[in-house]
C-alpha cells in the first residue's frame, strides 16, 4: 500500500498542474508514471519470488540375476531359456504399465542390453552384495521392488536374510532341491608356506550323499603325477571325513598339488571331484639374534612382536645370562648396545664379523660414542639429558606400509624417552617415525632405516617402547601396529640387498581365477635411482605350456600392465628392457587358484529365497508363475513419487522488469516530447 501510495502522490504532484495536452493523455502519462514509480517502490523493498519445481517418478522394478555356474550347472537348460523368456516378457509388461525398470547381475559381471543375452558364468554367488548394491544405487529413486532369479545357494559374503532391505523381493526359484547321489571334495587345509626338508600336512574334507559303505580313492598329484593315494571307507552317518596326507617339502618356490577323488558309479557330477592346493617352499626360518646390555622389559616385546610371523625365530644373549650361539643369523637386534658397561662386545664383533644388517634401540646404558663411529646412517649429538616424545609417521617413507589405523594408534602410545640433542642423518638414510613433542611435530627422527648403499641398518632411538606393545593390547585387544612395524623392520633388514635395473613382479603372490592379474615394473639408473619410459616386454609361461606376452612402458604414472584374468595354476614370469643400451631381466613365479565354488553344493536352497519374501511382505513364485508375479505387482498399485523442490530468488534479478520499466519510461517520455514538453 504504502508503494502504491508513493506512486498516486508522485504522479499527481507531476501532473495536477495545467499541461497543453487533453485531460484524457494526462491521466494516460499520470498512470504511467504511477506505475513506474510503485514498481521501482515495491522493487527496493527486496522482494523474493518462489519457484516450486514438482517433478514426477516412476516406479522401478530391479531384475536381480542370479548369473553364477550354478544355476546353468543344475538347472535345466530348457526351463532356464524359458524362464529368462518369460523374465524378458516380464519386464515388458511393466515398461507398457509406466514402470522403469534395469537388470542387475552380480558384480563379477557387466550387464547386457537383454535377459535373454544373459550367461551364467559368474564363480560366486554373493546374493548380499548384489541386493545392497542395488538398495544403495536406487536409495534416492522410487525403487517399488525387486524380482530375484536364484537357486538360492549364496558361497561368498554374508546370507542376505540377515539384512533389512526397504523394498519387496519377489524371488523366482530355479535349481533343483533334491539331494543328489555325489561324492564331494570340499575343501584342502595345508599351510601355505612351508620349509625345504620338512614333511607337511594336507588335510582333505570329504562329502557324501548317497555312497554310506562304499570306498573312494583319493589321489595326491603333482605335476600331473601321482605321489601318493588312500583309499577311505565312506561311513554312512557320517556324510563328512577328514583324510590326512603327509608331503615331503622339497626344492624351493611355489609348488601344485592337485587332489582327486576318483569318480564313483552313479555319481551325479564329477566338477567337484578335484582341488588345488598352492604352497610355497621356503629355505628356512630367518634367524634374528636378539642381543641386550642387561635384562629389560623392551626384549620380551620384541621377541613377542618378531615371532608374531611364523617364518622368524629369535635367540637371546644377555652377558652373563645367556651364551651367545655361533650361528649363521640373518639379521640382529642391539638393545642399548654398544653399551658403556663391558659384556656386549661378543655380540658386536658377531654383527662387524657377518656383517649383519641390525637395529640399534638406544637407551640409558647406550654409548653414543661408541654407537656414532659404526656408522649405521645417523649421527646423535646428546647432552645427556632426555625428552619425553611421542611418534608420529612419515608419509614419504615408502618402503613399506604400515596398517592404516597406524597413526591413530601410535598417537596412543605413552611417551618415550629419548637422548636430547642434535641429529643429523645420512643421505642413505630416512624416518620412518618423527618425534612429536605435546601436539609439536618436529622433523627429529625416531626410527630411522638406512636403505641405500652397501649396508642395511635401523636406529630405535627410544627405549621402554614395550609400553606401546601393552597399551596397544590393552585399548585393541591385539597390538597389530607394534608386531607390523618390528616384522616389517626384520623383513626390510634381512631382505637381500636388490641391486637389478629392472624389478617387475606382481602386485599380489597368489590370485583366484576370476580376479584381473597385474604387474608393477620399476627400472633404475647406474646410481639406482628410478626412470621412467622405458620398454618391458613380459612373458607369462603357464603350467600348460602356453606363452602369453605382453609389452608396455613403464610412466612415472603408469608404472606396470594389467594382463587380466588367468586360469587356475603355478606361472613363471620372464621381464626384459633394454635400458641404457644393455639387457636387464628380471623373472619370478605367481599362483592363480581355480574357484571351484560353484560345484560344490548341487541342492538349492529355496528356503533361503522363501525367507527373504516373506520377510519383505511377498512370496516365493516359481518359473511356471511369471504371470502370477506380473500380476501380483500390477495390483500394488506402486504409485510415481513426486519430488518438489524449492527455490528461492530476488525480483530484482528478472530481466524482463528492466525493460518492462524502460518501456513504460519510454511511452511516457514520447508521448510528452509528442504534445510539446519533456
């Protein structure tokens, strides 16, 4: 009001006077110029317009195929074709109802244009991961329900009826539920990595259904080879039985048994007769000499964290409590040593005399002296006063990893003590940890490894660290950060010195048959310092003879080559690059494990399918009841879900007001200009 107030009073205080024009233009040019001024009145007052966008949704039906072995192995073929036909009629029929809808495999597999085109070839049934991903993907979308194709049987992740799904399953059941007359290899329990002259065992699972009485033969091959047969008398209650095998470990690398049940009369399949075990020969334990001034509560945390890994054993020599053995060590471990109190010299000259990569721990009892003239990459100008530090890791060390929750947990640790003064480290030489003071992070080593030249050495500057072991313990139940970075240390320390140009491995040492396989290559300079572009040729050799090769360039971005997916068994690799004009090779061995999920469990399980419906509010439908499930979700009448969405924005900002407003000022300025004013 008061805006259209400030136009009626301006437009009369302009034209209320006498003017040359007739009454009738007057009142035209006063409206105009009421106009004009109560918009440019209503304009500064700010005001805002609201725009309500509504937009419709349709609702959506998920085709979830199950697409593993499974289904094609044990059901039959013509009522599979059939039931993907009538799946396809399905679908269909919705769209021509206004429902959207989308066909989801699982995640092994990339989806195709038609149902029809569908293949069930994926080698493991995860039904959990394939209902959440589809209940994540349509979280914001009006997701109405999902028809399931299944036999119900589920062998990785966990059994989806443990989860809480905010959409109806409509489950269609294939496969067959009738136990079937099968002799069942299930599974081979073995170590993995075992030791050159040692017999091992191999444990074999036996299933049976059908063959109560009958005698199965089992053989243990390798290299296509028999080395050894039993031959077990099936029980008939008892449908499992454990057979053991001993194997004598001889050679070194990776080494394939396959184990074959021998195929009974009358047995329904013979796919889940044959396992493969994969096991690494290894030469020996690596031997670590743990050596101390005097007893202290740091050497059994050590010990504990470098036994935590099977393949390391220590031994302990304390002057005047143990004897120190004379024996080929790989690596040793200097607790406060040198010290300045005679008794350690043994251990010292063991190390100088073999040479021994070792972590220094400083202490108390330490001569720095002594400690600085070994030259083991650092150097530590003290006062002989201490601080109190806590750890925190370096980000550029990469030489290996720790845990991910490492630096949350080392901020846990209680405070060490360290020697306060100057350090100064070798150019061979890097942190691993810093010392932080209060919430100070300095760039003061804590761990260092020296990890260039000839030699290969660690420095602990802090003892007492057997409190990191128990706190850790105490707050995670297990102290996986500490055990992981003194394992680490060993493993980096008693590794063998890599002097190659080129180093070319795989990113894993054993893979499973469906998962992509890929190689990671890295090439050196004389000074051992990483390049880039160089030209890899690579040659995969399998256990069948067959060679694959492949060549790539190595970018400071793209440092390897995927070469995909592999058949189960033991590959030999061969990597060659001429770099600086020379050939460098570099070769080694990986295992691919053959995924035989699918064929071990030949019974569907519709009870599985029957809970998940009925926890849902739906049914169990069967291929022969399509129709019924079309039906069934046609009179749920899901309804299209309308968004609104609200924006907010000012008057001010529309540009047709600007030329609405010039307009008015315009007609107003000819017509006066017309008559003989301005």
């Amino acid at each position: 009001m008061a805006c259209i107030a400030a136009g009626i009073l301006y437009a009369w205080l302009l034209y209320s006077k006498r003017t040359p024009w007739p009454k009738s233009i007057n009142y035209c040019l006063a409206f105009l110029r009421f106009l004009v001024v109560s918009i440019l009145s209503f304009l500064l007052l700010g005001p805002l317009v609201r725009y309500i966008n509504n937009t419709s949704q349709e609702p959506t039906i998920v085709f979830a195929l199950d697409n593993s072995q499974s289904v094609s192995l044990f059901t039959d073929s013509v009522q599979l074709q059939q039931t993907k036909e009538g799946l396809r009629n399905l679908l269909s029929a919705l769209q021509d109802k206004g429902y959207h809808t989308d066909v989801r495999l699982l995640a092994s597999e990339q989806t195709p244009q038609e149902i029809s085109q569908v293949q069930f070839t994926a080698q493991t049934s995860n039904l959990s991961q394939l209902l959440k991903d589809v209940q994540q993907d349509y979280a914001d979308q009006n997701l109405a329900g999902v028809v399931l194709l299944s036999d119900g049987i589920v062998n990785q992740g966990m059994s989806p009826t443990y989860a809480n799904y905010n959409f109806t399953l409509y489950p269609v059941a294939v496969g067959d539920t009738v136990p079937k007359k099968d002799v069942i290899l299930t599974s081979l329990r073995y170590n993995k990595v075992n030791y050159s002259g040692n017999r091992f065992p191999l444990q074999v699972e036996l299933q049976q259904e059908g063959f109560g009485g009958a005698s199965a033969t089992i053989l243990l091959k390798e290299n296509g080879r028999t080395i050894d047969r039993k031959t077990v008398n099936l029980k008939p209650n008892q449908p499992v039985q454990q057979v053991p095998f001993q194997i004598m470990a001889g050679g070194l690398g990776k080494r394939h048994y396959e184990v074959q049940v021998v195929p009974l009369q009358g047995e329904f399949t013979e796919l889940n007769n044959t396992k493969h075990a994969y096991i690494d020969i290894v030469k020996g334990k690596i031997k670590v000499l743990v050596a101390a001034a005097s007893p202290h509560p740091d050497i059994k945390a050590l010990r504990a964290a470098i036994e935590s890994n099977e393949n390391y054993e220590t031994d302990l020599f304390i002057p005047g409590l143990t004897q120190l053995k004379q024996q080929d060590y790989d690596v040793a471990v200097l607790h406060q040593l040198p010290g300045r109190v005679s008794g350690g010299e043994a251990a010292m000259n063991l190390v100088r005399q073999k040479n021994l990569p070792a972590l220094f721990i400083l202490g108390p009892q330490s001569d720095l002296a002594d400690f600085n003239r070994l030259g083991v990459g650092i150097t530590v100008n003290a006062s002989g006063q201490t601080d109190e530090v806590t750890s925190t890791t370096n980000p550029s060390f990469s030489n290996f990893q720790l845990p991910e929750e490492a630096l949350e947990r080392l901020q846990q640790y209680p405070p060490a003590q360290v020697p306060y003064g100057d350090y100064r480290l070798a150019p061979n030489t890097q942190a691993v940890l810093y010392q932080q003071v209060g919430r100070v992070r300095t760039n003061k080593p804590l761990l260092a490894v020296q990890t260039a030249g000839d030699n290969r050495n660690a420095t602990l500057l802090a003892s007492g660290t057997w409190q990191w072991r128990i706190t850790e313990a105490a707050n995670h139940e297990q102290p996986a950060v500490y055990d992981k970075l003194i394992t680490n240390l060993i493993q980096l320390l008693s590794a063998p010195r890599n002097k190659k140009r080129l180093n070319v491995y795989p990113s894993q040492e054993e893979y499973t048959s469906a998962e992509e396989i890929r190689f990671v290559s890295e090439t050196y300079n004389e000074a051992l310092e990483p390049i880039y572009g160089q030209n890899i040729s690579l040659k995969i050799a399998g256990e069948d003879s067959i060679s694959r090769n492949f060549n790539f360039a190595n970018g400071e971005n793209q440092t390897g080559v995927n070469i995909g997916s592999l058949p189960g068994g033991r590959y030999t690799y061969t990597a060659s690059a001429r770099i600086d004009g020379r050939l460098q090779q570099d070769k080694g061995e990986f295992v691919v494990e053959e995924l035989q999920l699918e064929a071990l469990n030949a019974v569907a399980d519709h009870n599985l399918l029957f809970q998940l419906a009925n926890n849902t509010g739906s049914k169990l439908y069967f291929p022969n009841q399509l129709q019924q499930l079309q039906e069934d979700v046609l009179n749920a009448e899901h309804k299209s879900v309308i968004y609104s969405s609200e924006e907010l924005s000012d008057l001010v900002d529309m540009k047709w007001l600007f030329f609405l407003i010039l307009g008015l000022i315009c007609i107003e300025w000819s017509v006066r200009k017309y008559n003989g004013s301005y």
